[in-house]
C-alpha cells in the first residue's frame, strides 16, 4: 500500500516537473524568438535603396543660375556628399560638358504636381544596377519661399536631388535625406551606406 502511494506521489511530481520544464522552455523559446526578430526589424528598418550609378567616382557638375544664392545653396549640398568620401563631385571646367547639371528654376510642375525639387536623368539599363549617364536637377524657388523654407532647408532639398542624381531611391526613413517629402533631414548614416554599396559592390 505505501509503495502504490509512494509510486503515485513520484509519478505526480514527475508530470508537474515535466509540465514545468516544458513551459520553460517554451517561454525560453519565446523570447528568443520575439528578440531575433526585434534585433532583425531594428537592422533592416533605415535603409535608403539605391536604383544606379556613375561608371566612374569623379563626377563632374555645373551650376546653371544667375543667382549667387542658389549657387551657394548647391555648392553646399555637393560639399556635403564629397565629405561622404564615396564619390568626387568635381566643377566642370570651361568648355567641358557636366554629368550634372544644378539649376533652379521660377516654377517647377511634373505629372507628380508642384515640388520643391526634381532631378531629371538618362541612363542605360544595365542587369543589377543602370549606368547614369546625365543627370539635372532643379529647385522650384517660387514653391522654397511660398513655404519659407531656410538656407539650411533648400540645402536639404538640394542634397536630397543630388542623391537622386547620383543613383539613390527615396527611402522610407525619416532621418535619410532620401525621404520623400522632408525639408530636415541631411545625409544620414543609411544614406553613406546605400551610396558606398551603389559604387564600391
């Protein structure tokens, strides 16, 4: 009789460390679980994509304005990207032809309606990544002063369109400067990642 009550006794405590155990490890498992993918969504979130790019890392750029201002705007925003240290944008000299061409203009209207920036270019299609081989950008001046945006903002902008020029996406992260519609942010930490990936890959 004792033994039959012993051998229950076992047999019970058994089944709840077994229960026990199991719940463990599937709470061990859980978390486990919940952090990759955390970690996971963390590493992939901010990442500006790239479409494209120059076959070569010295690029050369004219400015197109009669306005001192907006000639110092885009100098600012090449200053920008040199200091990336990715590619070279180089004036062109007199005479020479420019991969891209910087300019602003009184009104700027696409298919996409009124913006403060745009950058047209031609490229040939290549697998994995397309060849640029002429780019211009443009600044709408009527659209930066109807919404007073500041030097430091049209520099934005004007960064932001070079970006285009030299082969990057919008991105979906409000920190890139690559983000579609934001006058605040600069080059980010994603946007010298996705640049040195379009010209060092």
């Amino acid at each position: 009789m004792i033994i039959r009550i012993l051998r229950k006794w076992v047999f019970s405590m058994l089944a709840k460390i077994t229960k026990w155990t199991i719940l463990m490890i599937a709470t061990i498992a859980l978390t486990i679980s919940t952090c990759g993918s955390t970690i996971f969504a963390a590493a992939t979130a901010a990442r500006t994509p790239s479409w494209g790019s120059w076959d070569d890392t010295t690029i050369t750029y004219k400015t197109e304005n009669a306005s001192s201002y907006y000639k110092n705007i885009w100098q600012d925003a090449v200053k920008r990207w040199n200091k990336v240290g990715v590619v070279k944008l180089k004036a062109a000299t007199t005479g020479e032809k420019a991969d891209i061409t910087l300019t602003s203009s009184a009104s700027l209207s696409t298919q996409g309606g009124k913006l403060a920036g745009y950058t047209n270019y031609s490229y040939y299609k290549k697998s994995g990544s397309d060849q640029i081989v002429s780019a211009k950008s443009t600044l709408n001046r009527s659209l930066l002063s109807k919404y007073n945006y500041t030097k430091s903002q049209r520099t934005n902008v004007a960064t932001h369109e070079i970006g285009h020029a030299l082969g990057l996406s919008h991105s979906p992260s409000k920190s890139s400067v690559m983000y579609a519609s934001d006058r605040y942010a600069s080059i980010d930490h994603q946007d010298k990642v996705a640049l040195d990936n379009a010209y060092n890959n």
